[in-house]
C-alpha cells in the first residue's frame, strides 16, 4: 500500500480573496462541485471575515450551506477571525473553522487589526465555542518565513505563535508561507522547529508560489515527514493584506510531486484540471 497524503482544497477562499474580479455564487459552487469530484476529503470554502475588509467573500452565507448541502461527504473548513465570524459559520453548518494569526506582528497588525497576543486572547472563545459544537478548529500561522512588513521572521517565532496556538487547544497547525518566499532550506528549519510542539506528520503545510520554489519545499517537507499539504487549483491566489504574495502552490503540481514520489493523494488529476480550467476561465472571463 503507497502512503497517504493528504492535501486541502483551499482555491475558492485563498484562490478568490484576492482578485479583482468578484466571483459569482453559481460560478464558486461550480468550482466546489468540481473539486468535490476531484476527491478532496476536505476543501476550504470561504471565510467569515468582514466583509469590508475582503468583499470578494461577502457571499459566505450563501456560498457555505448550499456547498455542505450538496456534497455531504465533503469537509468544508472555513476562515473565521473572531466570534461574530464562528457565530456566523455555526449558523450555516459549518463542521471545521480555521484561526487565524502570524509568526510577525506587522503581518498581525494589517491583516486581522490586532496584534499577536490579541489575536490569541481573541481566539480563546472561539475555540472553546466551536468545540462546544463539536467544530474542529485549525489554527494558521502566517509569514513563516518573512513577513511583508517585518522582514526575515526567525524559526523561534513560528515555534512560540504554533505554541500559543497549541495551548488554546487548536486541532491542527498550519504553517504558512504568506508571500511565498521559502527555500526548501529554509521551510525545513521551520518544520524542525515546529516539531517540538505537535507531530511533523501532523502538521500542514501552506505554500504560495511567488519564486516558483513552492514545489521543492514541499518535496523537502515530504523528505521531513510532512504529510498534509494545501494547495489551490490553478495556483490561483493570495492574501489582500500581503503586499507581493502571489498564487498558492498549484493543487495539480502537489498532486503530482506526491505522486511521482511515491505517495497516493486519491486525487482524480482530470477532474482536478477541469476545475482549474474552470476558474481560470471563470476570473478572466470578461
Ligand atoms: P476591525 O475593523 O478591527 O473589527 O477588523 P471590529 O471588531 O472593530 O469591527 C469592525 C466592523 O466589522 C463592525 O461592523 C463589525 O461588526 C464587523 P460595523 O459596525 O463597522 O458595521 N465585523 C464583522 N463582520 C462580519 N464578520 C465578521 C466580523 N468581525 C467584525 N467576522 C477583523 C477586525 C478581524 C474583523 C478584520 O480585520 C478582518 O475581517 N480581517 C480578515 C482579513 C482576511 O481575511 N485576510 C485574509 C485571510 S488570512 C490569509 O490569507 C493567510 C492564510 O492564507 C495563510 C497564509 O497564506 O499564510 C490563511
Ligand atoms: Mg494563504
């Protein structure tokens, strides 16, 4: 049997919080229901963030419970920055919510107005609430590697913010590369790093692309027994507050990485490729 790894969807919130273009409803549910096809086990739908602050996503509400409607066996995570966001994903049905904080402050600061301490302080409720419901909670960690405000961000920062984020009882620590600057020698001193605080092969890796390094990180991060990936389809994506991120690492080029080396994704590539086909359409369209 090859071993498992597991990658996340997260194209229509990462993929489509950043473009000029507002997606429609219809067209992000096309996209989810292409991707639920393609056999993602989990994929990250939308956030309930304000939507001042990222109008792209307003359409959380009805976006959410007509995605878990439709594909039952689908887990569907979504980005919640406080309270009034959990509250707002508990009332659509949400099963899985993703915190959200930085390795930097200056990141912290301009992307969830708070610093890092407030954003634990304001993670607390949320996470004892979702848990209350039966809500599993992810907790990223961005700018792991720098940060578009602070610079270079040492490997003790990431530890000590997944450390916060660990003893406020998240399930899963995500890492991220916000502007998608890592080396793949770099990626590994964060991962030895984050050990000490939960498994390696626990641990997820979110990658964006911004030097084309994306893909051998992640191969770096499989030699270090990382085993849980994201990834968005096309490699479309980046975060508004981030000046200089570009796309996530494309789904396709994960898939293809983990397989060539050996693992299984239960990924369907063709299916997968029409989704990225869609979406790229979908945002060029005039
Ligand atoms: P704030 O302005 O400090 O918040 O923003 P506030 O509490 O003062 O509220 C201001 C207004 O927003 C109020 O409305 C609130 O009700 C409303 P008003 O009275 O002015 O009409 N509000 C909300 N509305 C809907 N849903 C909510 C909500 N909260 C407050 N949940 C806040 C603070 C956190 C809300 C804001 O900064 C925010 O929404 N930030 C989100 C930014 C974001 O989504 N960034 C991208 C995601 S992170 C990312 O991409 C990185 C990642 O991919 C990993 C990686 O790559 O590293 C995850
Ligand atoms: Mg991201």
């Amino acid at each position: 049997m090859k071993q498992r790894v597991e990658i996340s969807e997260v194209g229509p919130r990462d993929g489509l919080q950043n473009e000029r273009r507002i997606v429609s409803v219809e067209d992000k549910l096309h996209f989810i229901a292409l991707l639920a096809r393609a056999g993602f086990g989990e994929i990250e739908a939308t956030s309930f963030v304000s939507p001042k602050w990222v109008p792209q996503l307003a359409d959380a509400e009805e976006v959410l419970p007509r995605a878990i409607a439709a594909h039952p066996s689908t887990l569907f995570s979504v980005l919640v920055p406080n309270e009034k966001g959990l509250e707002r994903a508990l009332a659509c049905g949400a099963r899985k919510v993703s915190v959200f904080t930085a390795a930097s402050e200056g990141f912290t600061r301009k992307n969830i107005n708070a610093t890092i301490a407030e954003s634990i302080e304001r993670f607390v409720p949320v996470v004892r609430r979702a848990h209350e419901a039966g809500v599993s909670v992810r907790g990223y960690v961005s700018c792991v590697v720098e940060c578009p405000y602070d610079g270079p961000i040492a490997p003790k920062m990431v530890r000590t913010a997944c450390e916060m984020l660990a003893g406020i009882g998240v399930d899963e620590l995500d890492l991220g590369d916000t502007i998608g600057v890592a080396s793949p020698d770099e990626i590994a001193r964060v991962i030895e790093e984050c050990a000490s605080v939960r498994p390696v092969h626990e641990l997820v890796l979110h990658l964006h692309d911004t030097h084309g390094r994306a893909v051998d990180c992640a191969r770096r991060a499989l030699e270090l027994g990382m085993r849980r990936f994201d990834g968005s389809a096309a490699g479309i994506g980046g975060c508004p507050y981030a000046p200089g991120s570009r796309g996530n690492v494309a789904t396709e080029a994960l898939v293809d990485l983990c397989e060539s080396v050996g693992y299984s994704t239960s990924i369907d590539r063709n299916a997968l490729g029409e989704a990225a086909r869609f979406i790229t359409g979908a945002l060029a369209a005039p």
